[in-house]
C-alpha cells in the first residue's frame, strides 16, 4: 500500500499498471479463489470440553462431574483428545487436514458476550474500540474483484459480524432459492440518500441485486447434510459457494454454546452437529473440487471457565480451542494448551493471540499484507501445506 | 385598545403559534407509538408540542385491554409430572406449549393493534428488549404472560421499582439461572447482564464486582411447584461482599440499590431511550441532562421521557426520518394506519418472526439488533415482501404461485398462513376517505402520511396507476422503513 501511494505521487500509476509484472509487484492480486468459511459457535463454546486434556489430573479436577472420563474421549495423542460428539472429524484429523489451535485468546479478556465478540469480529486490542469488522477492513484494503457476487456471505445470524462495516458487500441469507426469488423486489436505482439509514437501505438494494446476479440457483449435491438448521445453513453456504461468480467468504452461526446450565447434554449435541456439518461440506466442497481451496475456521467470543459451577455448567471464561481445516491445512496441534494449574481469576492464559488465526488467513491464505488491516504484526500460524 | 390587542394575539396563536402543524405531529406520533391515521394527525396538529406530549403521557395505560387466553392462569405443571410423562404425553406437552406461545404472540399483537395508548405498547416492547427473557429457555408461556404484565405494569412507571421486580420475576429467575445459583457454588448469569445490560453498561464494574454480586443473589430461585419466587435461606451467602465499593452483608436487593445509586444507571437507560426515540447518536450533554432528571425524579420514567420528546433534538432537522423501523412497528403501523381489519392475529406473529422480531423469544440477552443493523439484504426483502402481499389485492397479478413456494423456505412460518395476508381486509376506498379533496391532492396527502420523507422513486403510474398499486409503490420505497 505505501508502495503504492508511492508510485502514485509521483504520477507512475497509469504506466505501472501498463505493465502486468510490475503491476503485480506494486499491488499483489488477492487470491479470492481461496474461500473462507468462518463458523461462529456462539454463546462461547467450552473449548476445554472439547479438546479435553484428558491426562491432566487438574481437569478431573476442576470438573468433578463435568469432565469427559478418559475413555470415552477420542485420543488425539498422550496428553489430549477430542469430545466424542466430534467422532465425525476423526477422519479429518486421521487425513491430516485437521488443524486445532490450542490457547487462542486475547490479553485483559472481556467476559461480556457483546463486547467480547465485538473485539474478536474487530480484531481489536481489549481496550480499543473499532467500527468495522476485520474482513471489511481487509476488504476496503484489498477489495474482492467486482465480478465476484458479493465480498462474504452470512447465513444463520442476522448480524454482520466481522463483515460488518461501511462499503463491506455483504449479503444475509437464508435459503439460496428463496434470495433469488425476491430479490426482484429490490431496486437497482443507483439512488443515493444524505440520510445514513436510508443511504444504508439504498446500499444493501444494490448489493441485493448484484448478488442476486451473481449466485446459481440450487445446485443438487450428492452430499446428504444433516438435519436441522445448522446442516442447512452449511447446504445454503456450498449452494452459494457453487455459485456462477465467486464469494470470498462465508460465515455460518452455530447457535446455543452459553451452557451455564446443564452443559453434557447440550453440548453433545451441538458438537455433533458441528462435526457431522463440516464433515458434510467438505464431503460437498469435493464434488465440485473445491475443498482445497476452503479452509474452514472457527471461532467463539471466549471459551468458559475450568471450574465448573454448581449447575452442571460453566461460566464464561478466556482462552479456547479451535479448529482449522481443509484441503491444503496441514493438520495437528498448534499452540500451547493452557495450564490449568496457573490460572487469573479461575480462567485461563492464552498463549496464541487471536489476531494471528486472521493473519493467517489474511497473509497465508490470500497472500495479501495484514499489518494495515490488523493494526500490527501478528504473526500467521504455518498451518498449511507447502 | 387592550382587548383588541388581545384578540389578535389570539388569532395569531390560532393560526399559527400554538398548533405544532402537520411535520411536527406525524414526527411525534410516529416516533412515540405506530404509524398514525389521517385523522390522528388531524388532531395532533392542532396542539402544542407540550399539549401533545402531555396528552400522549396522561393516556398511558397499566394493563392490557384484550383479553388473555383462557390457560394463563393455569398452573404449569410441577416439574417432576413433566419428567415422569412419556415419550406421547411428553410429545404432546410439547406441542401444548409451542401453541400456548403463539396464541401468547398473537394476544399481544392485538393489543399493539386496538391500544388506545400506542407509547404503553413501546415502552412495554422497549422493556422486554432490555430485560430480556425468552420463551426459548423459559419454556412456560405462562410465566412470560405473567413477566408481560409485570412490564406493562410498570412500562411507565418506575424503574427503580422495577428493577427489584423483574430480579424476582419468574421468567426472568429461569431466564437468567438465578434458579440455579447457590452459595459455594454461584452462577454469575444474572449478575453479569444485570450489570451490564440492565444497569451499567459495559466498563462501569469489574469482574470481581460480578463475582461478589453473584453471590449476593444466592437463594433467589422459584418454589418448585407453584412457580412463584421463593427466597431460600439455607441457599444464601451471608458473608461480607464488596459491590463497587460497598461492602457488608449485601443481599440481592441491596446490589440492586447500589446500582441505582450509580449515576451510570441513569446514563445507560436514557441512551437506550434516546435510541429508541430519537437518533442513533446519543448527544453526550443531552443524555447527561435527561439522565439528571431521571434521577432526580427517583427513577420515575414519565419525567424524563417528557423531557426527550419536548427537546430540541427530539424535532430537530436532522433527527427526522432518522431512525429505522422495527419490524413490529413496520407491522403494527401498516395495519393502524391502514385500517387492516379482521387478520388472524398469529399472522403478525409468524410475519414478525419472519423478519427477525419474535416476540416473547428476542435472540439472545442482548435483545434484537436496532439501528442500521434490523437492515439487510435477508430482512429487507422480507419487508418489501410483506408489503407487497398486503397490498396486492386482486388487480395485482404477479407470479402468484411463485410467492407462495418463496415461503416454503420458512415452512415453520405457517406458508399458507402468510399467504392469507392478502384476503382482502385492505379497504383502499376507506382508507383515501379519510383524506380530502381531489385525487391528486388525496394522493399528495397519503404520500405525506406514509413517508417521513420525499419517495426514493417517483410513482410512474405503473401496474394501471390506481390506488392500490400506487400505496403499493409507497409501501415499497425504502423510505418507507424509516420513522
């Protein structure tokens, strides 16, 4: 970016970009093939029941009846293993393309569901307070090529999230058939309004009807995606991906994860429908060879406390595990699972900067510069394939 | 001399000073309660803002006029009958309640659209999207009836009071797992939003705070088969605790009281009303002022909102038509200003959930998104789509079946329901009756009662130009969002 406003004060521009290599060089074309789909398990998964770290004495513990007993977790190594409602990304994890990122989290953790959230979709630091969503900001930094549908698109939450933000070109959806059939209900008309809530009206018509544009009706997968809404939100996210025109990302919310109360029997099943949706996609990303160019991310506002409370559940809590796959990830763990012997305030330390999951995306995955949008060096995880 | 002096200043207050006009009118009326009718505006016009705004505060109600369904009063069934049901029976309760939850949606939807006081029904909904509790986890319908009429009580009424009532109220006890908060072994659930999301707001405590109010709150749970709040001694912490620097023995209430007595308190409630009321940018002084009289008054919410609608932020330029309507509001102000008579009120129901406003069940403590975010591109077509059913009538062709298989996407949502929406209850003669003069000036009027601004697109006469498909058009315009 500084390169080229460089060349631009000195009036290079049209003459750089007269010449494809050097054009290259000044401004590296962003690598949007490469699709994201970020899973949002809100409500705080409990990241220490799902990479359980079954051969620390501290655990069993902390969580005298909470704790997932030794046999039946799904040993990863000597020391770790996985909640065994994620049975359907053993496979996964046996093709190497699993990756977990173990200690994520953020310095001065914020407990709150809404702000918490707020700096993660932000990337902000815990004090600092930003507008935009970290993928709009990469967006306006590097923008998606104007041909593709749209920037990102949510299915499953009515909010924006990290794609929120002035000029982001993202689209809500629900059903993909359902989009196309009334978007001919909004207008195109190029209007432009002094009023910030109908200027905001007038913009999300546009995008509407360029998406509407861009997006393939249902295309039939031979995948079966499970039942329910997250099954098919993940149907909704690859009809979407199999789309005439691209998307660069695509965020899905798995709902239900603030297990204050009764946490065994809910999380069991939302982890289920977890791993046997993303076990799904991928299933569906390889029918129409897409799956080595998805990587799948997931992400929470926090992750809860060791102890557990009096109610068979947990309260809300710092560091987290998370999963990163797909076809070029290079699986294993990555980080530095906490100690459960040192903990601030009952929670636990992190020890990877939450940021350096979206560098990698950023850097790794798309080949762009993350310093401007991430307001620092973060160091991207090397986690896939060379 | 003198008294022709006076008589003139009469004439001049009639004719000009003392009526708020017609932009003035239709901003307060829509802002404070639904969309209004020509003949609202009619007589709003005439008064003074203060006149106005007195008569909207002297007109508040404290219960609802519709009758509630038959089973409110209903026990609910102790907790160990529904363990020991079958599998059928168990099914079958499920059902029970799924239905009771709906007849619930739709018993206050009727009140939205017969009130005599449009505000009781905006603070009572502002009320429930700050003290959120949701049939998603509280399950009992009956419970949120009973945490309805707990709101509407005191909708308003006074916070403070009110405050110490929903800490006690039952859904809110479910909603929140007070039920489950014990001494040695606390929940901090209801404390951690108590602060903030119902007082504080984020910043203005820390998390011991939260840990030592926790505990505070010990033993506020619910008599396991009546359901009603029951204080449970041997449940209760009864050390010392520190809350924002008072310490003692502090149970619940006391927590409560030390957050009334935090000027923060103040601040927080009044932002969220001047987002609700006026513009989505909270003017620091103004929200310092308003907040002084909030407190002043005891917490008492008549002052203060008379206040908010009597300032000059309130009718300033900028502030009109700045704000987005909630999808209640798009609803409930359809049918009002239009007259739509004789829908199943589960039609509102299903259409507000639809567009992201269930009510009884708001997605999470937090409530529903406001401001720009009730817009996207899912929602809004959602709006349009809405409209357009309402105003199709029967000169309106389309792709008919194509609609109705659009709803299939939301089958849950009662697809054949939603298509009823068009059964002919919209009276299009009725409604231009209401205004006056020729058809180019009744049009004029019905684009300045519908709109708060000028439409984004011109109405070129199209779908053959009449009536209807020219409120469509109206209905259609993103302006048409906007209050």
């Amino acid at each position: 970016m500084l390169r080229r406003d460089f060349l631009g004060a000195l009036g290079l521009v049209p003459l750089v970009s007269a010449l494809p290599n050097l054009a290259f060089a000044a401004a590296p074309a962003a690598d949007y093939r490469n699709l994201l789909v970020l899973i949002e398990l809100k409500g705080g998964n409990d990241g220490l029941n799902t990479l359980v770290p079954y051969a620390d004495p501290n655990y069993y513990r902390l969580r005298p009846r909470l704790g997932i007993r030794r046999e039946e977790v799904l040993q990863l190594d000597e020391r770790v293993g996985l909640h065994p409602a994620l049975q359907a990304l053993m496979p996964l994890w046996q093709n190497r393309e699993l990756a977990i990122v173990q200690g994520v989290g953020y310095a001065q953790p914020n407990l709150s569901h809404f702000r918490s959230i707020e700096i993660w979709e932000s990337a902000s630091a815990s004090s600092e307070y930003l507008a935009d969503g970290w993928l709009a900001r990469n967006f306006k930094a590097h923008p998606v090529p104007a041909a593709f549908a749209a920037d990102g698109v949510v299915i499953g939450s009515q909010d924006m999230g990290p794609l929120g933000g002035t000029g982001s070109r993202a689209i809500v959806l629900n059903n993909t058939q359902q989009f196309m059939r009334q978007a001919r209900f909004a207008d195109d008309a190029a209007a432009k309004s002094k009023n910030a809530a109908l200027a905001h009206i007038l913009k999300v018509e546009g995008d509407i009807v360029q998406a509407a544009a861009g997006l393939a009706g249902e295309r039939s997968f031979r995948t079966e995606f499970p039942q329910g809404p997250f099954g098919n939100a993940l149907k909704t996210a690859a009809n979407v991906v199999s789309g005439k025109s691209g998307v660069a990302v695509v965020r899905v919310t798995l709902n239900g994860f603030d297990t204050h109360n009764g946490q065994p029997n809910t999380q069991q099943r939302l982890l289920k429908e977890l791993a046997e949706g993303l076990a799904a996609f991928k299933s569906a990303m390889q029918e129409i060879a897409r799956w080595d160019s998805t990587m799948i991310m997931t992400y929470a506002e926090f992750g809860r406390r060791p102890q557990e409370n009096g109610s068979l559940g947990t309260d809300h809590g710092t560091a987290n595990a998370h999963f990163v796959l797909g076809g070029k990830v290079q699986g294993g763990l990555y980080g530095q699972a906490p100690s459960l012997s040192q903990l601030e305030g009952g929670n636990m330390l992190h020890s990877v900067d939450f940021r350096r999951l979206y560098a990698t995306v950023i850097e790794k995955w798309w080949g762009l510069d993350a310093r401007g949008v991430l307001n620092g060096k973060f160091p991207g995880l090397d986690l896939l394939r060379v | 001399m003198k008294g022709l002096l006076c008589l003139l200043f009469l004439w001049a207050g009639l004719a000009h000073g003392s009526g708020m006009g017609y932009d003035d009118a239709r901003h307060l009326l829509a802002r404070s309660g639904f969309a209004p009718t020509a003949s609202e505006l009619d007589l709003f016009a005439q008064l003074s803002r203060q006149q106005a705004v007195d008569r909207i505060l002297s007109a508040t109600l404290t219960e609802a006029r519709v009758a509630p369904p038959a089973w409110v009063l209903e026990p609910l069934p102790p907790r160990q009958e529904v363990q020991a049901m079958t599998q059928e029976q168990r099914r079958k309760f499920v059902r029970e309640t799924l239905r009771k939850g709906f007849e619930l949606r739709a018993w206050w939807y009727q009140e939205m659209l017969q009130t005599s006081s449009p505000l009781t029904e905006r603070m009572t909904l502002f009320w429930h999207n700050h003290f959120v509790s949701s049939l998603e986890k509280v399950k009992g319908p009956q419970l949120m009836y009973r945490q309805n009429i707990l709101l509407r009580r005191y909708a308003l009424g006074n916070f403070g009071e009110l405050l110490h009532a929903v800490g006690r109220d039952p859904a809110m006890v479910v909603y929140l797992d007070s039920a489950s908060n014990r001494r040695g072994q606390p929940n901090e659930n209801f404390a951690r939003e108590l602060m903030e999301l119902f007082t504080l707001g984020v910043g203005h405590y820390t998390e011991q705070d939260v840990k030592e109010a926790a505990r505070a709150f010990t033993g506020w749970s619910l008599d396991r088969t009546t359901y009603a709040f029951r204080f449970y001694p041997f449940l209760h912490d009864g050390g010392e605790k520190t809350v924002l620097g008072r310490s003692g023995n502090l149970d619940g209430d006391d927590v409560l009281d030390v957050l009334l007595a935090q000027p923060a308190t103040a601040e927080f409630v009044v932002t969220k009303l001047w987002r609700e009321f006026v513009s989505p940018q909270p003017a620091a002084t103004e929200v310092k002022r308003l907040a002084g009289i909030f407190r002043a008054s005891h917490y008492e919410i008549k002052p203060v909102l008379r206040a908010l609608l009597l300032s000059d932020a309130f009718y300033a330029k900028e502030n009109r038509a700045a704000l987005i309507k909630s999808p209640v509001e798009l609803l409930v102000g359809t049918a009002r200003q239009f007259h739509i008579e004789g829908l199943d009120p589960r039609l509102y129901a299903l259409a507000g959930r639809q567009l992201g406003q269930d009510i009884f069940a708001p997605p999470n403590v937090k409530g529903w998104p406001g401001g720009e975010d009730r817009i996207n591109s899912t929602s809004l077509l959602g709006r349009k789509q809405i409209m357009a059913r309402i105003f199709r009538a029967q000169e309106m062709p389309r792709n008919q079946q194509a609609d109705a298989a659009a709803e299939n996407g939301g089958a849950a949502l009662g697809a054949s329901r939603m298509a009823q929406l068009n059964s002919g209850v919209f009276d299009v003669q009725r409604f231009f009756a209401e205004l006056s003069g020729n058809e180019n000036a009744r049009r004029a009027q019905a684009e300045k009662l519908l709109l708060a601004l000028p439409p984004s697109q011109p109405f070129s006469g199209g779908d053959g130009g009449g009536r209807i498909a020219f409120v469509r058009h109206l209905a259609l315009d993103p302006v048409y969002q906007l209050k």
